[in-house]
C-alpha cells in the first residue's frame, strides 16, 4: 500500500472485493493497493452493486475507520 493512500479507502475496497465476490472489484482492490489512485474508488463505486457498497461502508465503520451517516 502506497504512504498517499487512504486507509479507510483501502479496506472499502477490500470489504467491497469481499463481499462482492467479482473479479472485477477485486482487480480494482489490487490496483488501489499497489498506486493509491483515486481514480480506482470511481471505478469501484461505479461498478459495485448497492448492497455491496452497503455491506463495505459497514465494515469500515465497524473498524471505526469511519462514522455512520
């Protein structure tokens, strides 16, 4: 993981690999790990489905990486 990324980015798109279980997602995930580009948290919010989004947000709130909204 790069020192310019994200931490609670990170570990959504991790989560979103996760429980999404697409290939796709989880490539992103790979990409994000290795350059920290934000452009991949557009791809990723893009191409995950609500739930999942959903089910990633609840992860990192649960890691108190983030707050409820």
């Amino acid at each position: 993981m790069t020192d310019s990324s994200c931490l609670p980015c990170w570990h959504l798109l991790k989560a979103a690999c996760t429980y999404g279980q697409d290939v796709r997602l989880c490539e992103a995930f790979l990409e994000y790990d290795q350059t920290g580009s934000p452009t991949v948290l557009d791809t990723v919010m893009s191409m995950a489905s609500p739930t999942v989004l959903k089910q990633a947000r609840a992860h990192v709130v649960a890691l108190g990486l983030a707050h409820e909204s």
